[in-house]
C-alpha cells in the first residue's frame, strides 16, 4: 500500500478485538479500536478511519444502531461498514445491510477472508473517491466553459446553446446599431508601446462595456479600436434607439472626464443607424454571435461620416428619437453605396422626457 490506512474495529470480546487488530497491524494498517458502540461513535469523533468492522451483539448500542448513526452523520456515513457477527440467519444479514452495511462476515471468521473482503471494499472506496473527484473537477471544468459561452455571448443566446448544442439565426425587425471608432488611433499606435495600446483600449473598452450594459445594451465585438454594439438584439426593446443613444452619448461625456486626467486623450466618432437586422452564432469551434445586414452596414457609414465627440444618426433613428432627445438640424450627405442621405447630430436628451 502506498498510504497506510486506518481500520476500526468495534467488538466487545477483547479476544476477538486483539485477533483483528493484530491481523490487520500485521498487514500494515493503521488500527484503531473500541469495545462499544458508543465508543465506537466517540473514537471517529477524534480520528475518522477507512473502514470500520463492526460487531452487532454488544453491550448497550448494537451494530445496527451504531452504523445506521454514523450513516447519518455528514463526516462518516461514506465509511464504508462491514459487520462482522455469531448471527448468520438470512435475516441477520438484512438487517445488516438495511442498517447500512456493505459486507457480512460470520463468525468464527477466516483470517483471509478478512483481510480479503477488508481489501475489496478499501479499493472500491478509494475507486469511489477516485471518481467523485474526477466529477468534481468535471463540474467546475463545465461550470467555467459555460461561464466562458455567458461571457462572449448574450445571455439569451447562451442559453440557448447550452440546452440545445444550436441556436437559430433569428430576423430582428427593431433594433438600432451603434459604431464607434477612436480618432486617429492607428497612427497613434505606432509611436506608443503594445503595453501602451493594450492597456488604453482595454481601460476605454471596460468603462463602453459598463455604460452598454447599464443602458440595456449588448456589445457585439471590437474590431482592433472599433466598437459595435447594439439594442434590441436578442432581446426585444422597444426603446432601442433611446437607450443606444443615451450609451453613446455617456460615452463620450466619460472620454471627456477621462481626458482631463489621462496622460493619453483620446476622441472617437459615432455612427447610429435603427433597422431590421439578421443575428446568429458563427462558427462552431469558436463562438461568435454576430449581427448581419444593411443596418449594420449604415450605422458603420454614419460612424465614418461623423465628426469628433459628435454622436451622428440617420433619418429612421433621428424619427425614434426625436420626441425624446435634442437633435441638431439634419445635413444632406453623399453615403457610399446609398447616395444622397440626411444624418443628425443628437445634442442631449430632453428634460421633459
């Protein structure tokens, strides 16, 4: 054996007690021993063993009465238990096993016959334990996968998933899609260090990610310093372009403030576009929920025809939000791919609303 073990035995003939536990010494476990029950529920309060042979006739508490109370105590009712008994009627042993037994041994008992059953029942308890580890460390290897899927993916879809190994691309009526893209990044990221760049996308895109969220809003990706979210996806709301507006706007009050303080300012462009849009799971090695369609692609065309620290929507999102928020007079563009379109400019929200 590689780790020595510890076996207690329960009998209140001390000729029978000191065979048994010379027997087992002999064979290298640990022994302890008790003349009762009670004892017996004593001793494994000090030193909890891995097998416990158990006479049944004894003075005071019986076997019966001893196993089935360290069956239900936490610590000890997976101590495996093997009574060992005169008593060798059918009955007997039923009751023995009822009480929470594993194995029967009748007296006058076998030495190898013992040791046999004693050694079975260990393998199959460490082979237990084995297992229920291997479970364990299963669970928490699932419960963090799916915590992963949660995170990289909407909720709703990742449920979805996690029930049924798919999830159906699904056409969005309502929705409003926001681009925003940081001004002048590129350039920037050649004269600062990969440290440097890293930490000021991953700071800016931590504090989006919060004002998204709080806005019932869901981040669909970033594209190197590009940031696409969107509201209405999976989730109907009927407020969508409300509150991707008042994301967008909050976005840009928070690069102000940071830019008071910052060693590196930053500003980026806005673009905001309210469509029917197309969402489904890409790729099966490799999750990504992605939105698809001609919204998504105007919204991206707002965003590269706005100014700085300005959030620009379209004519079909500047006619949801006009009852709610304050928006600049709208300004006819030539838009690649869509000619002579109006864009706006959405100052604040309005008091009132």
């Amino acid at each position: 054996m590689t780790q020595q073990q510890t076996v207690l035995v329960v009998e209140d003939s001390p000729v029978n007690r000191k065979i048994l536990a010379q027997l087992l010494i002999r064979q290298g476990y640990d022994v302890l021993t008790a003349d009762s029950g009670e004892a017996a529920l004593a001793q494994v309060q000090e030193t909890l063993p891995d097998l416990i042979i158990l006479d049944i006739l004894m003075p005071g508490m019986n076997g019966y009465a001893t196993c089935k109370q360290l069956k239900t105590a936490r610590a000890t009712c997976d101590i495996p238990v093997i009574f060992i008994s005169s008593l060798d009627a059918t009955a007997d042993k039923i009751d023995g096993f009822a009480a929470g037994g594993v194995d029967y041994i009748t007296k006058p008992f076998q030495p190898a016959e013992v040791l046999a059953r004693i050694t079975t029942h260990l393998r199959l308890c460490r082979l237990q334990h084995k297992l229920e580890e291997q479970n364990r460390q299963m669970e928490a290897e699932k419960q963090k996968s799916e915590a992963l899927l949660r995170n990289v993916l909407p909720a709703r879809v990742a449920r979805e998933l996690l029930a049924t190994g798919t999830c159906k691309p699904q056409l969005f009526t309502e929705t409003t899609v926001c681009f925003t893209d940081i001004v002048g990044f590129t350039p920037a990221s050649s004269r600062l260090s990969p440290e440097v760049i890293i930490h000021e996308l991953n700071e800016i895109f931590t504090s989006f990610d919060r004002i998204t969220l709080h806005n019932h809003c869901e981040r669909m990706k970033t594209i190197g310093d590009a940031y696409l979210f969107v509201c209405g996806v999976p989730e109907p709301d009927p407020l969508h372009a409300q509150n991707v507006a008042q994301a967008a706007l909050e976005m840009i009050e928070f690069l102000c403030k940071r830019n008071l303080e910052a060693k590196h300012s930053w500003q980026i462009r806005v673009g905001i576009h309210s469509g029917p849009l197309v969402g489904g799971v890409v790729g099966t090695e490799k999750y990504l929920y992605d939105i698809f369609g001609d919204t998504v692609n105007i919204a991206a065309r707002m965003e590269e025809l706005s100014q700085p620290m300005q959030v620009n929507v379209s004519s079909s999102t500047q006619a949801l939000l006009k009852d709610s928020f304050l928006l600049a007079e709208g300004k006819e563009v030539e838009m690649k791919g869509k000619g002579r379109q109006i864009m706006y400019n959405v100052v604040k929200k309005q008091e009132h609303v």
